[in-house]
C-alpha cells in the first residue's frame, strides 16, 4: 500500500497554516512539519507566544483570536493547507466544568473553513475527538471499540463533543457543496512530553505523572485518583498522532470522511497509575475520588478501518511513551520548583 504524505504532493516552500499551534498537538505538528523541511510555516495561537508550549525556529508564530472572523481570514491567506487544531478544551474535569466554552470553539472552525475556501486554500483539516462518540455506547468499561459509524444516532458528550460532531459536519458540507476538500480525525487521549502537565487542564497520563513525582518529592506515598479507577480508555503517543494527521490529510479516500485516530491498548485508570508507579519504581497509597469529573466509563478505538486504508495504525506501546512522559514532566516540575519557566496551558 503506498505511502503518502504532505512530502509527496507539496512544495516545500508552500504556505502550511496550523491553527492552536501554541497547544500541545498542533505545536508539534508544527515541528514535525518543520523537521520535514517545509519553510513556510504559519503557527497560530491566542495565547501571547511566550507562553507556546513550543516555538519552532524559523515558523512564523502569530497570537491572535481565531474565533474573531477578520482574524481567521488574515490567517489563511496565501495557505496551501490549513489545519485547525484550535479549541478551548482541556482534561474531564475542564471539559465538563466548562461546556459553554468548549461550544464556542464552533466559532473558530466556522471562520476557518469559511476562510480557507474563500482563499482557495487546497486542504483543510479538522482535529475532532472520541467525545463526538454516542456516549450511551460506553457506559461499561469493558466497552467494545468504536467504529467511526457510531457517532450516529448521535449522543455526544455535552459541550466539546458535540462542538466536534457539528464541526465535522460543516466539513463535510463544504466539501459536498463547495468543493473544498477537507479531511477529519478523531482523536483518542493524546498524550507526550510538551503537553499540559498542571493548572487543570491537563488529561489522565500527565496528571497522574505529575501526582507520581510530587509524591516522591514530598515523601508522602498518596494518589487521589477521580471515580473508581475502573474506567477504561486509550492513549496516543504524540509521535503517532502527528504522523497519524500526515498520513490522513494526504489520501484521497478519506476527503470529508472521520476517521479514528488512537491506539486500541485498552486500559483501566488504575493500570495507568500502575504503569506509572513502575516507572518511577514507587507504590502509592489510592484515594478515590467519586464525585470528581470522570466521563464515560469506557471508551476504545476500533482501528479496523485505519488499517484499511493506511495499511497503519498508532502502534506506540503506553509504557513506552509513559517513561519519556513520566522523565520529561519530572524534569519539568522541579524546574517549576526552582522558579524557571515551564508548560502550563
């Protein structure tokens, strides 16, 4: 099967515009883009720059509001591809805590393609989620995979989720009526160094490798951990996922078609923590917390088409990204500690 990818069909000096790239993924899909030897990078995020999670060499880096429309407009002009990886979303407990501002991101995606058709842009791609799922097909958390059909009927997680299944939709639409061709990921649990590791925003792998080492550094032996610690979920290495948006964005079998994109290792909360407790060679004592914000209680990828038609699927085993994680956050608490800059949100 072959192979393709932004390489095979781009010139390396046409204008590729990312979109959150302040944000943990889309700043390292801008590096990953950068590393491939494309030179003309536009990376785009509301937050002040200093405070990106990455700052690539050599990409164009511009703070500005997305969901304003002018601003979207003056984003994507002259742009051969546009991804937007923008959204205000977080962990559970941001997501649940947060619905109206997860909502509100349709206001970037709406501006975006708008704007990326007008400008003739050739590509757009849109980073959705898992939470676009039916959420009454993962109350067990001994969950069966989803397949990418059971978004419908649809029961997204409120708020971000259906934010997601909305925007998808307009993707579609924009391709079915206006020709612009756009390609959809869904993601599941993205997770690296470089991410959110504090302040609330964080997900699953990185908080519970926060709790881990400030475990460690107080001597105190203890983990509060939200709900049971039976819930099931999966996680991507940020390597995979960057790769993943590649090779998604390049194949024209997938123009205006969700797609998975995660690993199928499925896992309870409490093997993630046991992971953890391995790498950093402790024992915690487990507090659970059940009135905390732990969504649904099982969701997994089905990678069945992914295989299909990429011949590939996400493959990092989670220990294996849990022990750059786990070094990279512990690096990176005690030099909070020490009082230098750090990634927060």
């Amino acid at each position: 099967m072959k192979t393709t990818t932004a390489i095979d069909v781009m010139n390396k000096d046409d204008l590729i515009v990312i979109a959150g790239a302040g944000g943990f993924i889309a700043g390292a899909l801008a590096r990953y883009f950068h590393d491939k030897g494309f030179t003309r990078i536009r990376a785009i995020d509301r937050k002040p720059v200093p405070q990106w999670y990455q700052r690539v060499p050599g990409v164009e880096s511009i703070s500005m509001d997305l969901s304003v429309q002018e601003n979207a407009v003056k984003a994507v002009e002259g742009a051969v591809e546009v991804y937007n990886l923008a959204a205000d979303m977080g962990g559970m407990g941001f997501i649940e805590n947060n619905r109206v501002d997860c909502l509100r991101s349709i206001l970037i995606n709406t501006h975006m393609i708008e704007a990326a058709y007008r400008a003739g842009t050739a590509r757009f791609f849109f980073s959705s989620s898992a939470c676009a799922y039916n959420t009454t097909l993962q109350q067990d958390p001994n969950v069966r995979a989803l397949k990418e059909t059971d978004a419908y009927p649809a029961m997204a997680e409120r708020g971000y989720g259906w934010e997601k299944l909305v925007s998808e939709m307009f993707c579609q639409e924009y391709t079915a009526e206006r020709g612009l061709e756009t390609h959809i990921a869904r993601f599941h649990n993205v997770f690296g160094p470089n991410g959110t590791w504090f302040g609330g925003r964080e997900k699953a792998p990185a908080a519970l490798c926060r709790k881990a080492v400030e475990a460690i550094d107080s001597g105190k032996y203890e983990i509060d951990i939200w709900g049971d610690g039976h819930q099931t979920r999966s996680f991507m290495y940020i390597s995979d996922c960057v790769y993943g948006i590649d090779r998604i964005m390049h194949n024209d079998d997938l123009i205006a078609t969700p797609i998975n994109l995660g690993t199928s290792e499925l896992v309870s909360i409490n093997q993630l923590v046991d992971y953890i407790e391995e790498i950093a060679n402790i024992k915690m004592n487990r507090t659970y917390m059940l009135d905390a914000p732990r969504g649904v209680a099982g969701r997994n990828s089905d990678n069945t088409f992914i295989k299909e038609v990429l011949g590939w699927e996400p493959s990092t085993p989670l220990k294996e990204g849990l022990k750059s994680t786990y070094a990279w956050i512990k690096e990176q608490y005690y030099d909070r500690k020490a009082g230098k800059a750090v990634v927060r949100d």
